[in-house]
C-alpha cells in the first residue's frame, strides 16, 4: 500500500463503524512497552463512551478511504469557565509526518471555540517525547507533570490471607467430594408391612366415619 503526499487528508466525525478501527488503532499506538499510562487507560469502552457523550468531538481522518488518525475530546463547565479536553489523539505510523494530527487538532480547536470553550487542556504520558513536542509546537504550554505511584497488591498481606483462605476453602470443598456417600439403612420389611396395614386401616376406618 502506497500514498503519496499529495493524497488528501480528509476529517469527519467518527461513525460507529469507526469505533472497531479507532479502538484497535489505539492498541497499535498505546503499547505497555512504550506508555504505560497510556495502555492502563486505553480500552472500547473510552471510545464507546466519548462517542455516546461527545460525537461533535469525536473526529476521524481518513487518506484515501483509509484511517489514517483519530482525536477525542470533551467539554467541561466549571463555574464560568468552559474547557475543551483533548483525551486521544492518534496517528497510524503508515500517515505519520503528513499533517494528520494537526488538521485532526485544528478541527476539534475550532468546534471547541464555537461551544463556548475559553481554555484548552491536553495530558499525555510524559515519556511520550513526540506528543509533547507536537502539542508545544501546537501552541500547548505551561507543562506540569503527574505523579503515578502504583502497588503490587500480590504483596500486600490481605492478599496472602484471601489466598490462603481460597486454598483451604478448595481443600475442604474437595475432602467433602471425597468422602463415600453413606448408604441409606435398609428398613425392616416386618415393621414396614404392619405400618403400611395401620395406615391403610386408619384411612379406611375414615372413610366409613366420614358422612355424605
């Protein structure tokens, strides 16, 4: 497959038979290896979500009949301020350096702007170096970072203590599989047959008591 600079970029709002393809694209981009944060947080339901919540924000942009690049975004009041929320944006490595992220930018900008937004906001993973420069070069500034700490919760004592709970649990739920099932005592036939007479007595006994 083939394009060349001269093949347009062309930008529409995401459909739902995007969604699929901006989802698994998004896999492509937000690798565990690359961006953790990124990877923690990208799943079909952020697209699922924003494209329910925020359709006019929600942009595709297509070379050729191709995707080439998506953005995702929202708007958010707060008391007299309006923001716009850039959350994705991303670019297939086949349509990377041709201007796919800034129209994709511009777009999603300008209907901002036209909705009242005042204020743009933009987060990315600060390991991803490129985004930062692009979004700089897109006018973005006053950078401040995050901190993520994270834990793993296989060391945490409770998590010793469910387990070992769990494992004794499937030791007693096997000890009782593997006990014999008691056989039921046999009744005596004697005792059964003079039982079975005194009801059946009883009953007819009723029977002739009873009136019509």
């Amino acid at each position: 497959m083939h394009f060349d600079d001269s093949d347009a970029v062309y930008v529409r709002e995401l459909r739902i038979d995007d969604i699929a393809p901006v989802y698994h694209l998004g896999e492509e981009l937000f690798t565990s290896d690359l961006y953790p944060y990124l990877y923690r947080c990208w799943d079909e339901w952020e697209v699922i979500g924003l494209y329910n919540t925020d359709p006019e924000y929600c942009l595709v942009a297509e070379v050729d009949g191709y995707l080439a690049g998506f953005i995702l975004g929202t708007i958010i009041t707060k008391a007299s301020w309006t923001y716009g929320y850039i959350l994705w944006l991303g670019v297939s490595p086949k349509f990377q350096r041709r201007g796919v992220g800034d129209k994709l930018v511009d777009k999603a900008v300008s209907r901002m702007i036209e909705d009242g937004a005042r204020f743009m906001l933009v987060d990315t993973d600060p390991a991803n170096v490129p985004a930062v420069k692009f979004f700089t070069r897109k006018g973005f500034g006053n950078v401040r970072q995050h901190i993520f700490l994270s834990m793993n919760l296989s060391r945490h004592e409770y998590y010793g203590r469910l387990i070992d709970y769990e494992h004794q649990k499937a030791e007693r739920a096997g000890y009782k599989r593997s006990r014999p099932a008691m056989r039921p005592r046999k009744t005596d036939g004697v005792a059964g047959e003079i039982a079975l007479n005194t009801l059946v007595a009883d009953a007819q006994t009723t029977e002739e008591q009873t009136p019509v």
